[in-house]
C-alpha cells in the first residue's frame, strides 16, 4: 500500500509540474507585450527604434510593427534607393510616424561605423534597437559550404553580417539607449543555433547572438541601468530569400516580426519568437542533441543539393 501511495504521489507530482510547464509556456503566449513602456508619454519626446538589416524579410517587418505601434523608425541598410522607397511606403501607410534612412554595409565594418551611425541617429531619443541583420545570401552560388571551403573573405563576411555588425552596433548605441531608458535591445537568432552542418560559422554566430545578449542583460543589471535585453529565436519564416511557402507552421516575416515584438516583457532572456516556432520546439527539448543534429542534417543534404542543383542550371 505505501508503494502505490508512493508512486501515485509521484505521478501526481510529475503531471503536477507537466501542467505547471504547459500552463507556464502558455503565458508567454497569451500576456500583453510590454513594449509601450518605451514609448514616450511626452508629446514633445517622440521615441525612435532601429532596426538593422530594415531593406526586407524579418526586418521590413519589425519596421511596420514598430511604425504601427507608435514607434518611429531608423530604417537601415546597404541600398539607399531600396531604403528611400520603403520610406516612401511607411510614410503613406502610417502618416504620424517618421522614419530615417540609414546606409551602412554590414558585410565592410571599419573605424568609421561609430560617426556614421552617430551622426545618423543624432540626437533622437531611441528607447528600441532590434539587431536583425544577417544570412548567408551574400555567399554564392550555394551558402552550404564545408567549413574548410571557406575563402578567407567569404567567413568574415559571414561573421562581420551575423555577429560583429551586431556587437558593435549595440555598443555604439547603447550610451543612446541607457540615456532614454527604459529602453530595450532586441537579438534576433534562430534555430541554425543548434549546431547545423555545412553552415558551420553561421550556427556558431547566432549562438553567439544569444550569450552576447545573455551578458549584456547580466550587465545592465550589475550597473543597474533599466535596459531590458531580449533574444529571439527564429525558426522557418516565409521570405523572398528563402522561398518557402506560408502556411500554420511557417509564418511570414511581418508575423514573425509582430509575434516577436508581443514576447517583449515575458521575463526571459531568450524566448521563440513565435507560438509555431515554439511547439515544434517543445521536441527540443526531450530529444537528444545529436538526434536533433542528424534530422537536421538529413534535411540540409537534400536542401544543399537542390540548392547546388539550381545553380550549376543557371550557369
């Protein structure tokens, strides 16, 4: 009698914390976000966010969700006409709002980042900064290379556009968000942070993304500065560049970019970006890593295949 008393405990303690678990992935989903805490009560103090890598995909989104929700917006990128016309476009659609254009290659990080994002941001009170830039459409013809095929030029590039453009960029702009805080530094990651093959320097930067944001939070704290720090981590999205069509599991990138921006104030350091996204990544989290590595490398052969298929067509 005392050992079925015991495990029916047991049981009970077991479903106790499933449900205290489920119920507890559910919040994160269903409470309001907290991002109209950065946005200026004062008339006279309008509040900016920025939003790297703002010329398409995830990024064109949050530059919409953030103009949308009274935000005005720095829109970034490396094409000033493609920038101009997006301009253009949230003018018309969100009239009250104001954006700016600022240029600025990722892939070519020198000395001169610091004054050419300074002097564009100037003086504006900037509360958001959404790190978003990032890829691997910059490697031609096929982003799926074996580590030791890398050129020189082509791995720096991968790691100045999903790393080092993001490390600097926060600190040249975290004096500006630490004046007008409370204000909030957005990471955006995905699930590549697993450790995939044939992507190797890219899987390693949006891990990168992810600890460089957890020690940013740690500091802030430590120095007591009301700068919350948010990582989000991206599964599939659908995208020019990657081409995958829209559908329950595969949001699009202005849905990613909303989603993302609801998750604001959950309490975590880093949190999947969207309800979908998360489901699928409830198997994460029972199944070994390796098991997760090897479905995940069955999927990019035949995805480096195709990809390599079309390019040797195209020639």
């Amino acid at each position: 009698m005392q050992l079925h008393t015991f495990f029916t405990s047991v049981g009970v303690a077991v479903s106790g914390l499933a449900l205290a678990r489920l119920l507890q992935e559910a919040f994160v989903f269903v409470r309001p976000s907290s991002l109209p805490r950065y946005l200026s009560r004062e008339e006279q103090s309008e509040s900016w966010a920025f939003v790297s890598g703002a010329s398409d995909g995830i990024g064109l989104g949050f530059a919409h969700e953030l103009c949308r929700r009274g935000f005005n917006v720095f829109l970034h990128g490396r094409n000033r006409e493609k920038l101009a016309r997006i301009q253009d476009e949230l003018r018309a659609l969100y009239p009250s709002r104001k954006t700016e254009v600022v240029v600025y290659d990722a892939s070519q990080i020198t000395e001169d980042m610091d004054e050419a994002i300074l002097s564009a941001v100037g003086e504006k009170r900037l509360t958001v900064l959404v790190n978003n830039v990032g890829g691997m459409a910059m490697i031609k013809p096929s982003p799926y290379l074996k580590l030791h095929d890398f050129s020189f030029s082509e791995m720096q590039t991968v790691l100045d556009v999903n790393a080092n453009f993001t490390a600097h960029l926060t600190r040249i702009l975290l004096p500006r968000l630490m004046k007008s805080q409370p204000a909030l530094v957005m990471n955006i990651s995905s699930i590549a942070k697993l450790g995939f093959p044939w992507l190797v320097p890219y899987s390693a930067t949006k891990a990168f993304v992810l600890a460089f944001g957890d020690a940013l939070s740690a500091e802030m704290r430590a120095d007591q500065h009301d700068v919350d720090v948010l990582g989000v981590i991206v599964g599939s999205v659908s995208t020019a560049g990657l081409q995958v069509a829209e559908s329950l599991f595969v949001p699009s990138a202005r849905a990613m970019a909303s989603a993302a921006l609801d998750r604001v104030g959950c309490g975590r350091l880093a949190v999947w970006g969207h309800w979908a996204h998360r489901v699928r990544g409830l198997a994460l989290d029972v199944i070994p890593h390796k098991a997760i590595q090897k479905a995940a490398t069955k999927e990019l052969c035949k995805l480096r295949q195709d990809v390599l298929g079309q390019a040797q067509k195209s020639q």
